[in-house]
C-alpha cells in the first residue's frame, strides 16, 4: 500500500477501521474497550471512525487494552544506527543535527542601525 499516495485524512479512517475490527476481534463493545483503556467512550468511537484524531498516549491505552502494544514495532521498527548519525571522536550516538561548517549560510555580519550611527558621530551609509 502507497502511503505516500494518500491523504492524512484517508490514512486516520484506515487506521480507524483496523482498530474497530481489533476491537471486534476481542469481541468488546466500545464503551467495555473505553472502560479497559481508561478512555473516554467518545475516544474510541472517534479513533474507529477515523474522522478524529486522538492523541498518542489514548492510542497507546487502547493498544493495550486490545493486547496490541506489541504491534508498535511493526507500526515504527527501531531504526538502524548509521555511520554518519555516531559521533566520530567518540562514537556516541548523536543528540541533535547541525550543518557542517561548509553548509552553513555566510553572516551578513554586523551593521549598524542609522540612528544609532548618527547618535555615534558615524556616517550613514
């Protein structure tokens, strides 16, 4: 399936139709799923009907209540560690992105503002 292809819209409805046929699957009602998760009744039915988004804390409180927590690393594998993400020195694994010193736009530099210049004894430019 092409994700890429679809709309964010249509990709929240799809996901809400598998949750609703994990739920059938366990044979739960919604509000026994609800009750199970520690959610709101209105969470589920808008998680299943895929027109609402909820939050990622409720998503993960009902993938436990439905013994599917265990379904996070096929939704988001950990991903491999590549060369150019560890540091060199010591390699550690990087805390952030920065763009190397050849990357990085030039500084226009400093220039003084005209009052300023004109309050100095400067000239204008």
């Amino acid at each position: 399936m092409d994700f890429d292809r679809r709309s964010n819209a249509a990709i929240l409805e799809m996901i809400g139709k598998r949750f609703l046929q994990a739920r059938l699957n366990e044979g739960l009602e919604q509000q026994e799923l609800a009750d199970k998760a520690g959610v709101n009744v209105s969470t589920v039915q808008g998680l299943e009907g895929g027109k609402r988004s909820v939050g990622m804390l409720k998503v993960l409180a009902i993938m436990r209540a439905l013994g599917k927590l265990h379904e996070i690393d096929n939704f988001m594998p950990e991903p491999p560690i590549k060369s150019a993400s560890l540091l060199t020195t010591r390699n550690e694994k990087r805390k952030r992105v920065s763009k190397t010193k050849g990357d990085k736009e030039p500084s226009p530099g400093f220039t003084w503002n005209k009052q300023i210049r004109k309050s100095h004894g400067g000239k204008g430019k």
